[in-house]
C-alpha cells in the first residue's frame, strides 16, 4: 500500500478499507501512524535507506558529498525514528544545501 500510494496515502481508513476491517481494529493495535510504520514499513524503509546509504559511500569514494533535501514533516520524522538523520545532513532547501556546500569547500 505505501509503495503504490507513499506516505501521505497511507491513512487508518485506506488500510482499514484494503484489509477488510474497521478503522477502530486498526487503532487498537496502533494508536499512532508512526507505530504503525515502525512495526510494519521497516523492511521498505530499510530498501531506501540502503539505497541512500550507497548513494552516500559512492559520492565520499569519487571525492564527493551527498546532500538531501526534504521539506515534508512526515518524510523528516522517519529520518529521526530510524537514525538516518545522524547519517544525513538534511537541509530545508536547495539553495540550502548549495550555499552548504560551497562553505564547507
């Protein structure tokens, strides 16, 4: 569900819908749609913070950096819940990051 609608299409009464059962049984077992993403969307989560990681270890091995930039709370929160925001400098825009950039050259 989250790979055909993302994040933001991933709300209690499109699962409830999508699994045949109420939206209350849902909210029994997670209370918040964060829990729900913890438990259930690590192993997504964990095939594109692989791909970043590479992306990251192939840039620093040609000399390079990489820069993220992300302007979506929720998009932000998954970035603090699994750590990759330790990993990552992530910056509010891309003249951000550019300016970033050019001052740590």
């Amino acid at each position: 569900m989250v790979e055909r609608a993302g994040l933001t299409g991933l709300t209690f009464q499109a699962l409830a819908d999508t699994l045949g059962v109420s939206k209350q049984a849902i909210l029994y077992w997670y209370p918040s749609k964060w829990e729900l993403i913890a438990d259930c969307g690590v192993p997504i989560l964990r095939q594109e913070a692989d791909a970043l990681i590479g992306g990251r270890r192939r840039a620093y091995a040609l000399k390079g950096s990489l820069s993220l930039v992300c302007t979506e709370q929720q998009m932000l929160k998954i970035f603090r819940i699994t750590g990759l925001d330790k990993v990552f400098t992530i910056h509010d825009t891309v003249d951000e990051a550019v300016s970033a950039r050019a001052v740590a050259s």
